[in-house]
C-alpha cells in the first residue's frame, strides 16, 4: 500500500511538471523553438548519460545497438519526438498554450485510431462513439480557427505514433530517452554550432541566468520522465490512464486565466465535446477490464 502511494506520488509530480511547462518554455526567449530544441537535445543526452552511468545501465544501452528492430523502432520515436517537442515549445511561445493542451486531450483518442489503422484493432461501439464526438469537435474548432487546429492535430499523432513505437520496442525508459537523445544529438549540435558561427546564437549574451536555463533543459526533461518510470512500476495502468489528464488540465487552465488567451463559444464548445469524448472513452474503458476481469475470474473457478 504505501508503495502504491509512492507511486501515485511520481505519477501526480511527472503530470504536474508536464503541465507547468507553459511557465518554463517562455523563460528562454529570444531563442526560438528551433534553438531551444536544439538545447533540449543536447542537454538532456548529457543529463540521461550520467543518469544511465549511476544507475549502472550501459549494458541496457548497449544491448540496443545490437538489436536491429529495437534500434530502428527507437530511431522512429526519436523523430516524432523531436517533432512533438518542437511543436509543443513552438505552440507555447506563440501563445498558443489552449490549443497544445487540447492535442494531448484528444492524444488518448488519437492512440486509439492509430491502433485500429496500423494494427487492425477492434472497436467497440462506445470507443466508436468517443471518436464521433471529438471528431465533431475537432471540424468545430477548424471552422472557428479558420484551418485546422495544426499545433493540437501535430502533438496529438506525433505523441501518438512515439507511443506505439516505444510500445513496439518495449525498452526501458531510461535507455529509450538516452538512445533517442543520442540519434537526434548530431543534428541538434551542428545546427547550434552554426548559429553560433553566424552570431545568431542565445546561449551567450544574455546573462549567465539565461545561459543556465537554457542548460537546464536536460533536467527539466529528465526529471518528469523519471518520475514516471517510478510511477509505472507502482500503479496500475488505469491509474497512470486518468493521471494523464491532469497535464492538459493544467496546460488549459494556465492559458485561459495565467497567459490570457482568448476563448470564443465555438472553442468552448469544441472544448466540452472534446471532455465529453473522453469521460465516454474512459468510463467504456473501465467497465471493459471490469467485464474481463469477471470473465478471467469465472473462467479460473470452472
């Protein structure tokens, strides 16, 4: 028992620290979402290499260059998660925090899809239904933004297919990170080389304060995903399914009343249809392991 409330302790800190990073991102202005990326990257490889040397998991690490599936699968993750952060801190510091959250609210959804067209999944009518109602939602919100809600759509199927392919590869958290951080590194550091050539860079220039954000980056980003790794070894999976929600939750929140950003009717509705989707989805989840599990449980007492 307490070690499930140690665990529910990590879930509610990585999903509390993914919410606050709305506050974090702008701190590193004048550098755009390319830069900060960029910083992302390269700070969070060194982060993840000291975190493995402690832990005392080269091995895990290694093991993954010798394996042909798991490297190519990780290599996929590592793109669409350079993706989904560049989006994200883009979407953030173009004030556009509402929209960020409203793609990790639907990303559940989108998981869902993703399984029935890449792996030939089953739904059933309710996960069906979830569907409908965010799809009403998302064509809502296209007609009040004018286009589609891009920022929202991108997080959502860029987070979506990271899933599926870390899911794929089933490697460690850890090692995973690292892994990814070391394939995008080469990229990240030539490009921050070349700012800095051309005098375009803003990791020196503006204060040691601002040199030091930018070099926490990796920390910022170790830390949640950590928490979470503790967190998955602790709780049950349904549990770790409605905590997820609090990111997004926060996210919103922050940009509606901290950051001011603007809420029409339409928005507010695409919004509640979108939240709607979600307690259908997750309450048609929760009654299914509970049928399964009475079924698991008759099938053991014949």
């Amino acid at each position: 028992m307490a070690e499930r409330r140690g665990g529910l302790g990590y879930g509610v800190a990585a999903y509390l620290l993914w919410g606050l990073f709305p506050l974090y991102w702008p701190l590193l202005e004048p550098a755009g979402a390319v830069e900060i990326l960029a910083h992302r990257v390269a700070w969070s490889l060194l982060t993840m290499l000291v975190v493995v040397t402690a832990s005392r998991r080269l091995p895990q690490l290694r093991r993954i260059f010798r394996k042909h599936r798991e490297r190519n699968l990780l290599t996929v993750a590592a793109v669409v998660v350079a993706v989904n952060w560049g989006t994200y801190i883009w979407g953030v510091n173009h004030h556009r925090v509402v929209e960020t959250s409203l793609g990790y609210f639907i990303n559940p959804l989108v998981t869902v899809l993703m399984g029935v067209v890449i792996l030939r999944e089953r739904l059933r009518p309710w996960q069906w239904a979830a569907l409908g109602i965010a799809t009403v939602a998302v064509v809502g919100l296209t007609v009040d933004y004018g286009h589609p809600p891009w920022v929202a759509l991108t997080l959502a199927f860029s987070f979506g297919t990271y899933g599926l392919a870390k899911k794929q590869a089933d490697v460690e958290a850890v090692e995973s990170l690292t892994y990814e951080t070391l394939v995008l590194v080469p990229i990240a550091l030539a490009y921050l080389f070349w700012l800095g050539a051309a005098g375009d860079g803003h990791f020196v220039g503006h204060g040691p304060g601002h040199s030091l954000l930018l070099a926490s980056t990796g920390i910022v980003t170790a830390v949640p995903l950590l928490c979470f790794g503790a967190a998955a070894i602790r709780v049950p999976m349904t549990t770790l399914g409605l905590l997820q929600y609090l990111a997004p939750i926060l996210q919103f929140l922050l940009g509606v009343t901290v950051l001011g950003e603007h809420m029409s009717a339409i928005r507010w509705l695409g919004f509640a249809l979108v939240w709607v989707a979600l307690v259908v989805f997750t309450l048609e989840a929760g009654q299914y392991r509970r049928q399964q599990s009475r079924l698991a449980v008759g099938a053991s007492a014949v």
